[in-house]
C-alpha cells in the first residue's frame, strides 16, 4: 500500500495532507511530496495526517528527514493528527517539530483562512461523510 497526497496553499503556509499507510514503499512517493511542497509554496508546512492510515518506522524517520530537509531551506515542519500508532521520535538532528492535535488546530495557530492553490495525487480520496473539510 503507498500514499496518496495533497498539497493546499494559504496565505504564507501550506497544507500537505496524506492519506493511506507511510511504509517504507511509499517514502520515495513522500519525498517527492515534500519536493513539491518547497517548489509551489513559502513558510511554513503542515504535514496532516487525518487519513494517514498508520506509518511505519521508516515512515517516521522519512518525516524526520522531511523536517531537516524544509529546516535547510528556512521553512519548518509542523504534524497534525499524528497517526494513534505511534509519535515522531525525531533525534538530536532534527529540528523541532511542533504538533497539533488536528487541521484545524494547526491552521487556527497560524490563522490561516481558505485555500489559494491545490494539486493531488490522482486517487485522493474524496471527501466522506457530511460536512466540509477544513481546506476543500
């Protein structure tokens, strides 16, 4: 099972939004999300993980890598809705990762209001349920 993303800009932040199971198929699929992310927006990106099925340890260490590599660029990594399997244990090299307890949580830090730009992978998965999500 791989990933599948997608990237919302706002105002001065962006939104990367997964949704299946971070193994270790899909790190390479992920890394190539985090490239997008640096090449189509600015400040600071929140990595949502609300339809994140689970991720494995080497999941995990392809976030901590994300957080270094946005770091070099001055931009920063920020988790939302960490999968309940588990944390982000980054180490000693990584930077700070802040995180927040959902989306809106994340945005609501930042004030970030609507969606300006969006691009995704071809099977993201549509909407369930009623109600709108927090970037649409």
């Amino acid at each position: 099972m791989t990933i599948e993303w997608r990237y919302t800009t706002c105002q001065d932040l962006g939104v990367l939004s997964l949704a299946g199971y971070l193994g270790a198929d899909a790190t390479d699929r992920f890394t190539g999300a985090i490239g997008w992310a640096l090449a189509r927006g600015t400040g600071p990106v929140i990595l949502d993980l609300t339809g994140l099925l689970g991720w494995s340890a080497g999941g995990q260490i392809a976030v901590a890598q994300a957080a270094r590599r946005l770091a070099e660029s001055g931009r920063h990594l920020e988790l939302a809705a960490i999968p309940a399997d588990g944390s982000l244990v980054p180490d000693a090299t990584c930077p700070p990762v802040p995180v927040h307890c959902d989306l809106g949580a994340a945005l609501a830090a930042h004030g970030a209001q609507g969606a300006v730009k969006q691009w995704r992978t071809g099977d993201w998965p549509a909407p369930q349920g009623p109600g709108k999500p927090a970037l649409a």
